[in-house]
C-alpha cells in the first residue's frame, strides 16, 4: 500500500471517482430491491415504461435493475459538478487529504493519456 497526499484534483478526474462511487451504490440498490421483489413474490405486481411501450413482470424487473445504476450515475455526476468546489476548498484549508491505496503510473511516463 501506498500513501499520497491530494492537494487538487482535475474535476473530471472527481466526476469518474463521482460517478463510479454512484454506479457502484446504484449496482447495490438496484440488486438489492430486484431480489427482495423476487423473494416477496412482488415481480409480477411491477411495471415500467420503455419508451411508449408498458412492460410487466419479470421484464420490468430486469429494466429496473439495468435503470437504477444508471440513473445512480447520473445523480453521482451532477452531486460531483455541485461539490467540486467545496472539496477543493476543503483540500486547501487541510492542506490535502493523505489517501492509501495501489496506485500505478507514479512516474510521468506511466500514466496513461
């Protein structure tokens, strides 16, 4: 493991961490209530719109559970275009924020363009 201190971040470096923490939580939410429709016997009960199109069922279970990482991204990226600036503050007042993790690319010519 490896410590870095952050001290600024390009704001679309911060939108794909955003994002990809929303997709994530959505992928949680989105199986979590498909399963517990399933276990309560409720799938049938569920509908969605396609476009003009009305589906029911098991169908409709699957859009939704396709439909809400998606929509989770899509929340998480306008969250991250509201808070940028915010955190960026934050970074400046604390003088940075020491993360850990593996990181690669620690040499200019690593990183990918």
């Amino acid at each position: 493991m490896t410590r870095v201190k952050v001290k600024y971040i390009k704001i679309s470096s911060y939108l794909k961490l955003c994002m990809g923490a929303g997709v994530s939580i959505g992928v949680l939410d989105g199986a979590f209530r498909f399963l517990l429709l399933l276990v309560m016997g409720q799938l049938s009960a569920l509908e969605a719109l396609l476009f003009s199109m009305q589906v029911k069922g098991g169908v409709a279970g699957i859009l939704h559970l396709l439909s809400v990482p998606l929509l989770y991204g899509m929340g998480a990226v306008l969250f991250g275009f509201v808070s940028y600036f915010p955190f960026m503050y934050y970074l400046k007042c604390k003088k940075g924020l020491v993360i850990e993790g593996v990181f690669e690319g620690e040499q200019l010519e690593d990183i990918p363009q």
